[in-house]
C-alpha cells in the first residue's frame, strides 16, 4: 500500500476510530464489522470502509475487522507508537500555545522543545513545562536528539533565517506559521500554515 | 457571477496581487497584462488569467487590466473596504497570538474584541492592545457591534457553551479551536481548525 495515498480527511479521522476501539468493553467481541463502526461514531458506512482500507488490509466479510489488529494498525498509521520528536523556533504567544498542547501526540508527534533568541524566555527543567532554550542550542540539540520535524513561529522578519539554521540542524520537514514563503532544498518537505486564510474563507462565504 | 465559486486557493493570492498593484509606480500605464503580473509575482499565466477571472470581467484583448479598477474589484472580493468584525472567545496563548495578529485586515476581518471567563485576563482601554472583555458581556457588545464572525479559542470542555453562546449573540460564522464538534443551528456557518492535522500530514509525509 501507497503510504502516499492516505487522504488528510482520513487522516483526520484515524484518531476517532483508534479512541472508540479502544473503548470498546473488554467483554466485546474479537471482531467488528464496519456497519457497527459507522453506527457508533456516526458515519457513513462507505467512508468508514473506504478509510479502513487505507489503514488496514483485512477487513472481511461478514466477519468484520479484528479489534486487537486494527488498533495496532491505525496505531502504526499515525505513528502513535514510535513518536516524532519536534523543536519549535519562536515562543512567543503562538509558539508557546502549540508547544502546550497536547494533542499533536494522539497524531504521532511531540514537541520536545522550544527555541527562542530572546533569553527572557528562556527556561530549562521547568517541571510540568516544556524546555525553552537559547537558539544558539538549535543545532546541538536537533543533532543529538535526531529531530527531523521543526516549527517555526517566529516573525516573517526572521522566518527565513531560522528555516535555514533547521536544515543546517538536519531537519527535513518544516511547518510554518510565518506568513512569508519560505525557500527550502529539495528533499526538504515544507507545510505553509496561513490562519488568515481560513478566516478570509469563512468571511467570503458570509458575505455571499 | 458566484461569489460561492472563488476556490481558497485564489483567494489566498489576492492579497499578493493587490499588493503588488499597489506597489507599482505612478508612472507606470494605467492597465497591466495578465503575463506582466505572472512574470511579476512569479506565477504562472494561466494562473493569473483563472484568478483574475474569479474577481474580475474587466480582462481585454491586447489592453489588460484597468489597474484602478482591478484594484477596486480585488478589495472588495476580499471586504478590504468593509472589514467584517470578529469576537473571539478564550483568551488565552492561542487566543491572545490571534489577537494580536494584524494579519487578518487584509483579508478583510478585524478581532475587536476577545471574551475570557478568567477575571484576570480582562483589560480594558489598553492602549494599543484590544480589550479582553468578561463573557458576560458577550451578548450586549455582539449585539450593540452588529457582530456576525465568533472564534473559539476555549478548551473542548467549554466550546459548545461558548458556540451556543455565540449564535445566541446573533453570530452566524464561528471559527473553531477547540478540538471537538460543535453543534450548530442550519444556517450557521462552522469552519473547524485542526492544527494537529496539519501537522500529522507532514508527519505522514516525513515517514512514507
């Protein structure tokens, strides 16, 4: 199977499978079909066949999917057990919300630290938080820890630099929230995050 | 023509036309050619002809575009003239970093104001910052400001008391945060933002 062809709607909804199989009472069959899938969480029957058949080769019939096979499938899918670590470039409000929260994991990535120029930010061994270091560390740290993941949130003012010290770092795929584009090597894979442009759309189809 | 037809793509370059229409010299001709504004901005010609096609019947033969009026036609696809007011909800990092966001103008939406249940986040007249108001006032300002686009950036335990709060404030577009379905009335537009998607996919990708 194509790891290319996972569709980002499916991918979507990996973790919504995984979380009601998972909650499934142990007392229940070894087996379920699809029909009782879509029925508990309110799908399509044809979507939840078509996106198990992304995941999982061994849907059959009328036996369904075996629970315990599914899991670990969808599990290995997402990445759920062999977590990417990822750094961030840039605390401030909107760094240090995403380095907060928590639910990156359920998709197969943890932000393992935070990186920020300004040393006011800075803290280490903070407990409950997430460290955030000097920039100056980017390079050490992304080595010895064998990160491949960087994000950055940093002003468009700097952006460009910063995606440069992260490919320097061994980084091959980047996320960014700075609205600018951002020049890469190739081979590197490069995600552009424009938050106004979901908002400008909702806009648009407001004033239709 | 549709306003519904305009895809997200175009309509995240529009500000990079309008930009660039701008930034144009005075001295330059009055009308601009489809290929002159591809080589310009690097895209490439049929590109340009479908998004200005989009916004715009003024394209001609041999002439081009009027730039006055291109101008004109792209602000006012993209309500730069009528910024749409939004509130948003829950003020905390994720909140306060849209908050501060000046990005959204040009895409024709401006954030007020912001609503927090946490006493301590309020603030009023501060200046350059936006007010961060008690969500018991939600009601009134929404209704005095004639506000119709609401952004939740509350935990998922909250969401759908804020979501009903809103649409009650009279609120018929909501950007949601909050990693969970919202229930809405018919007639409400919804747009669900999942960032750990996005970073799931690039993840996905990273590991094929």
């Amino acid at each position: 199977m194509d790891k290319n062809a996972i569709p980002k709607a499916t991918l979507g909804r990996l973790p919504k499978y995984l979380q009601y199989l998972k909650n499934l009472s142990e007392d229940s069959p070894d087996t379920i079909s699809a029909a009782a899938l879509a029925r508990g969480l309110s799908l399509g029957e044809v979507q939840v066949r078509k996106d198990l058949a992304s995941v999982s080769g061994g849907g059959r019939p009328k036996v369904g999917y075996i629970k315990s096979e599914l899991i670990q499938e969808i599990e290995d899918r997402l990445g759920c057990n062999s977590l990417t670590p990822a750094v961030l470039v840039g605390a401030g409000k909107l760094g240090r919300a995403l380095l907060d929260y928590n639910g990156f994991e359920e998709y197969g990535v943890r932000i393992v630290a935070a990186f920020d120029c300004n040393d006011k930010l800075v803290r280490k061994e903070g407990g409950d938080s997430k460290d955030i270091l000097p920039v100056s560390e980017i390079y050490d740290f992304c080595r010895d820890n064998s990160i491949r993941l960087g994000i950055i949130t940093v002003g468009e003012g700097s952006a460009q630099s910063v995606c440069d010290m992260l490919v320097k770092s061994g980084i091959d795929a980047i996320w960014n929230f700075a609205p600018c584009r951002l020049v890469v090597p190739e081979g590197v894979l490069l995600k552009q995050e424009n938050l106004a442009l979901s908002l400008a759309y909702l806009n648009n189809q407001l004033h239709q």
